[in-house]
C-alpha cells in the first residue's frame, strides 16, 4: 500500500473499535415519582393500620411480610404519581440537547436531502442558514447547561459530580459481547450471557470436601453471642439515616419513601423483624437482588471481563444493618487485630504502617524481610455457608442467631440488570451476600482463625488481602517462613478458598548488596519472586525508599490535572475548579500519605510541582496577569489552600490524636509511639522521645516522621 522509504519506515497497526449499542428512543418505561408523593395523606393511611393485629397474630414472617407490601402498594398506587420515562442511557443526543435542537437537526436532514436533489444553490443557502442556526442553538444551550451544572455544585454535588463522570469514562456496551464462543448481538441475548457468567462463579462444596477436623485448634469460645431483638429506636434511628438519593432495589420502594414516612413506617417494621429474630427465618421476598455488570478492564466485548454489583431492596438493607451493628460491637474483641478490612478505627493506612514500621526496623537492624503477597480467587463469592456456620458456632455465636443466618445466607438469587432487560433468576449456592451490610463482617469472621495457625510468621489482613512476612536472620528463619507457609497454604484449602497463585507474589525487603535468592512455593507451585508490590494502592520495591511510588502519584495526578483543565476549560467560578482540583487530583496525592510521605526536599518539591500547575492555571482564570508572581505560599492563600507539605504534617498530628484518643483502633501502633514520660518536671514538653537509628531510612520511618512532627508543630496546627 506504501513504499518503504529509508527515512520514513511504514508502520502497520491494527486498533479495535467497538460499536457501541445503538439507543432505542421508542423504549420507555413507567415509573413512580415519589419526589411528587402526597406524603400527609399516605401517613394518614399507614396510621389507620393496624399493624399489630394483621403483622403480629399471623406469627409467619413470609404471610407477614407479604400483608405488608400489599398494604403499601395499594396506598403507593394511588398516591404515589407515575410517568412514562425514557429508560436511562437510551438517548442518542446529549443531556443538554432541547427540543429545539432536535427539530432541527431534523430540519437540516430534510434540508440536506433536498439539495442533493436539486443540487440548487437556493437550496444550498438554506440548507446553511438551518446549519448555523443550529450550531448557534447547540453552543448556547450547552453554555447554559455548563452555567447550570456549575452552580449546582453546591446546591446539588451529585449531579454536578455525576456530569464529570459521563466525561471522565463512557458507560457504553459494545452492540455485540461474547462469552468464550457464545456471542450476544442484542440487549436480551447479552444479558442471558452475563447471567451464564455469573451462575458460574458461585460454587457448591459436598461434605467430603469440608474436614472440619482440621480446625479443632480454633479456641471455643463462650456461646453467649446473639442480637435476640430489635428495638423502635434501632428502626428509627436507621430509617432516619437512610441517604435519599440512592435508587430501589427489587421492591421498588427507594430509600426516600421510607425516610420521609419515618415514623409511620416504624411500628411494621419492627413486627416484621421481631417475628423474622424469633422464629429464624429471613423472609424469601428480600433475598432477590439486582446485579449490574461493572466492566474492569480488557476488551469491553468479553464478558469475563466485567464484574457485578449487587443492589439490594432498602428495607432488608437496613434490618442487616442494625443485626450488623450489634453484632459487631459484641464480636470485635474476638476479631484478630491483623485485621484492618471492616473494622472501624482500622484501615489501609495502620495496615500500611505497622508493616512498612516492622520492616525498616529489619533492615535498621541488618537483616532482611521476605513477604508473601496472596491472592484468592473470588474469595467473597466462593465461600462455602455451612463452613461459614461451622466457624461461627465455634466463635460463640448462639443456635437461635445461627439458624437466623442460615436461613439469611441460603436460598438467594440474583437478576442480571442490563440495558433495561433482566435476565431469569439465577441461584447463589456459595458466598456472603453482595452489597450487603453484614457480608464484609462474616467474611472476616470466616478468615479470623488464620491468627492461630502461624506462630512465627507475622500476617496482616485487609478483607481478603493478605500479607505473610517475617524478619530473616539466619538459615532457621527461611526454614520456619517456609513451613508456616505450607501451612498457610494447607488452611486456604481446608477453608475451601482457591489460591490464584499466578497472581501471588514474593519480596524482599532489603538494603543489603547480597541479599539471598529465595524461592517460595504454595503447594507445588513457585510463586513468582518480583522487585516492586503494589500493597493496599502503595507501590512498595525491595528497598522500600518508594521512589516508584512517587513517581506513579505524580504521573497520575498530572493526567487528572490535564483532565480538570480541559473539563473546567468553560467554567467561570474559581470554587468549582478548586473542587474538581481536590477531588481528582489532590486526593491521588494524599491517599495513606502518612505512610509514605518524603523526606527528601527533591521528592517533595516533585510533589507540590502538581499542585503549583494548578495554581497558576486556577490564578489565570481569575485574572491575574501580573509577573512576576507572588511566592508559593502567597499563591495558595489566594486561592485559600494549603501547601501539600503542610497539609501532611497536619495528616499526622490528626493521626498521633485520633490514635490517643482511641478513633483509631491499632494496638501494634500505640504500643510502637514512645511516650516521653519524665520522672520529674522538665523544661521539655515534648509528647514523644525519639530514639536514635543507624541508618537515615530507618530514621525517617513513617512512626518516626509522625512523632518528630507531632512534637514539632501540634503547638501550632
């Protein structure tokens, strides 16, 4: 097709373009605006019910739960207004598109066709008056949607965010997807496909496969653990925090019909729940979920490549939620502290620092750290309930709350929800409930007993991330890391949770030249040995200075920064673009910056360079054109933000406090922070002693950077 030249070398490329799906404007849908409700005379109608006499004298939570809908939809169906609405996403013109710019559109085709025709210059003319009338049409509206969606950041953020997030990636399906060599070429067809793909990550065990044997070494606890009741207050309290914006799920009851009916809707619920705790039986119409294909990455015809989001109905949403809670605070001492998922007063920031503080004392000392850096394969959609029960009998949960959380647990299914079309129901046989409240605190009660199997090798968790670490001194070390491994390996097996050992990988921690070579294995298999993890969304190499780390945060924060200007490149109000700046720029270079946050002047500067971009881009827009400009804390107090470097150091006062006053809840750190404690009244005040290290990294540590700048500066911030 082209001549090879010497300078000028031809280049063959292939690039794949989907074609997304073509938007059906004839597809409608019928819904209820309950925005529009007559709430006085809905609440006049529930309070005419006698709850009580219809909820409590059936004693069968599923007749009960069945008279309540039926009550409630019959009032819904005459006060609550309904309209016939375009189903969302289903419209090929932008959101800011009127009825004006649609009609001619349509008069510029019609325009279009009769010049071709007539090949008239008359013809040509108005065909190009019809053209500028429209490009003037589509520039004003969109200013003035621009304008409207500015304005709104602070009267209605969601909408302004969610208007940044159609520009920032498209939610288009390509027209046709595939799943292995079944290929979907409509709406129904893909969502069959996605239905099929999802049915098979669930699993089903036998009882061959359970040897609950093997965990006899688990402590059995008292059986004194059971939430046996409900109160009004629990109800109310939950119905009053419930976020009104958020849409309905397989009931078609949203969270904003139950809030505003708060009170009226109080008494049901609790007979409801009441009879559901008695008699141990979750009612079957609230175990139906929603699930909404997300895609992850790859080609966005695969399948395999998207993953689901489940949305649960309100109502059984909240009555996990206070079963959740009160469970909770009766388990969290029973929880180990290698957690850190789920727990409140824990997070990736105390997992980050109790290890990163565990290892560079290590590499102070001169040894060297190896880790394990573990994967499981779908482990929250795999686990197996009656193994889940098990571990939870043996956790002091009693019989009447198990065979509450069985019947909770089994019988469920799913409704793929894609592009308007719903799949047939299919079953969930294994797993802890998507989208759910209490889902996350079984998973980490079901992975709790792991802290009693290792007995040298240190272990940090968040949810199903886990870490497995030890300081090597000698021979005898690599030998325990390798056998507790083993073991480690042996438990994922006996706990039914599937390795990916293609997605494991091993470090070293070191800053010594010779560091030795050492391959781990899980079961038959090498994990692969690599020179930089990613741990928790922190890029960690072997020596851990986090010079790669740096690097990644700015190379991102300046493509978002590249983003926000271009986004904002029509907005007028300086306290819109500092939002967009905080929201999708800032935060990449907060994000746990108490664990990694530099010493070195150069890594610093490097970071508030980002930072200083906006700056001048943020002052431009509010005219400033006088050269040359004030300093960099001078151009941070115009705009009224503060220099990244400060914004850290007060990070870690907040920490040192939240810590103390026990908001955040990590032993291992509090244990590791050195109170000064004189034994009489001295001149220096300072919270924290600081003791000498023999190496720089070591010295400025994270635990050591946070106490040297709490005693430097919590006077003053």
């Amino acid at each position: 097709l082209w001549k090879n030249e010497a300078f000028h070398t031809a280049i063959e490329f292939s690039i794949f373009v989907h074609k997304n799906q073509r938007p059906n404007d004839c597809e409608f849908e019928e819904v209820s605006e309950y925005h529009k409700a007559n709430y006085e005379n809905i609440k006049r109608r529930l309070c005419s019910v006698d709850w009580q006499t219809i909820l409590r004298n059936e004693g069968n939570v599923e007749i009960a739960v069945d008279c309540f809908y039926n009550i409630l939809y019959q009032i819904i169906h005459v006060e609550v207004p309904r309209k016939k609405k375009r189903r969302h996403g289903n419209s090929k013109y932008p959101v800011w598109y009127n009825r004006q710019i649609k009609n001619l559109k349509n008069r510029k085709q019609k325009a279009h066709k009769i010049y071709k025709k007539s090949n008239n210059n008359e013809n040509l003319q108005k065909y190009l008056d019809i053209c500028n009338e429209l490009n003037f049409a589509i520039d004003t509206a969109f200013e003035e949607y621009n304008t409207k969606t500015e304005n709104e950041i602070k009267s209605c953020p969601k909408n302004f965010f969610n208007y940044v997030k159609t520009n920032l990636k498209s939610d288009n399906f390509p027209s046709s997807m595939h799943l292995d060599e079944h290929v979907g070429n409509n709406s129904e067809e893909i969502c069959n496909l996605f239905a099929t793909f999802f049915q098979k990550i669930y699993t089903t065990f036998t009882e061959q496969d359970r040897d609950r044997d093997f965990f006899e070494f688990i402590p059995e606890f008292p059986m004194d653990i059971n939430v046996n009741q409900v109160t009004v207050h629990d109800i109310l309290h939950a119905l009053k925090k419930l976020d009104a914006s958020k849409g309905a799920g397989p009931d078609d009851i949203p969270p904003v019909f139950l809030k505003n009916l708060a009170m009226e809707l109080t008494a049901p619920l609790f007979w409801i729940f009441k009879i559901s705790l008695e008699t141990g039986i979750f009612p079957k119409a609230w175990k139906s979920s929603f699930l909404v294909p997300i895609f992850k990455s790859g080609k966005k015809s695969d399948i395999r490549n998207y993953r689901g989001i489940a949305i649960i109905s309100c109502i059984p949403k909240l009555f996990e939620a206070i079963i959740n809670e009160k469970l909770f605070i009766q388990m969290k001492n029973r929880i180990t502290n290698m957690q850190h998922g789920f727990y409140k007063g824990r997070s990736t920031a105390t997992n980050l620092l109790e290890f990163i503080n565990y290892s560079l004392n290590a590499m102070d000392n001169g040894n060297h750290v190896e880790a394990l850096y573990t994967d499981f394969s779908k482990a929250f959609d795999r686990i197996d309930i009656p193994m889940l029960l098990f571990k939870l009998q043996k956790m002091g949960i009693e019989p009447g709350l198990l065979k509450w959380l069985e019947s909770y647990l089994t019988n469920r299914h799913q409704i793929i929800k894609f592009n308007g079309k719903k799949s047939h129901p299919i079953q969930v046989t294994s797993g802890v409930p998507q989208g759910s409240h209490l889902g996350p605190l079984l998973f980490i009660l079901y992975v709790n007993d792991i802290s009693f199997i290792l007995k040298t090798t240190k272990v940090l968790i968040y949810a199903d991330d886990m870490k497995l670490f030890l300081e090597i001194r000698n021979n005898d070390d690599i030998n325990i890391f390798q056998n507790e491994i083993h073991i480690f390996h042996t438990w994922c097996s006996k706990s039914l949770l599937q390795l990916n050992i293609k997605k494991c990988n091993s470090i070293s921690f070191s800053r010594k030249r010779n560091t030795p070579n050492l391959s781990i294995s899980l079961g038959n298999q090498n994990v692969e040995k690599c020179n930089r993890v990613r741990d928790l969304g922190v890029i960690l190499d072997s020596k851990l200075n986090f010079n790669d780390h740096y690097n990644t945060i700015i190379h991102r924060a300046n493509n978002m920064l590249s983003f926000t200007k271009r986004f904002s490149f029509n907005f007028n109000d300086p306290y819109t673009i500092k939002t967009l700046y905080v929201a999708y720029v800032r935060s990449i270079l907060e994000y746990c910056s108490i664990v990694w946050s530099p010493f070195q002047t150069t890594h610093i500067n490097r970071i508030e360079s980002v930072q200083k971009q906006f700056l001048l881009y943020a002052l431009r827009k509010l005219g400033w054109t006088t050269f040359p400009l004030p300093s960099y804390e001078a151009r941070c107090m115009l705009i009224n933000i503060q220099t990244l470097e400060q914004r850290r150091k007060i990070a870690m006062v907040s920490f040192v406090n939240d810590i103390v006053s026990q908001r955040i809840d990590s032993a291992e750190i509090l244990s590791k922070l050195n109170f000064y404690i004189p034994s009489r009244q001295l001149r220096n005040r300072n919270l924290f002693l600081i003791n000498h290290h023999r190496t720089n990294y070591a010295k400025n540590g994270p635990l050591n950077q946070i106490m040297t700048i709490y005693n430097q500066h919590c006077e003053t911030i």
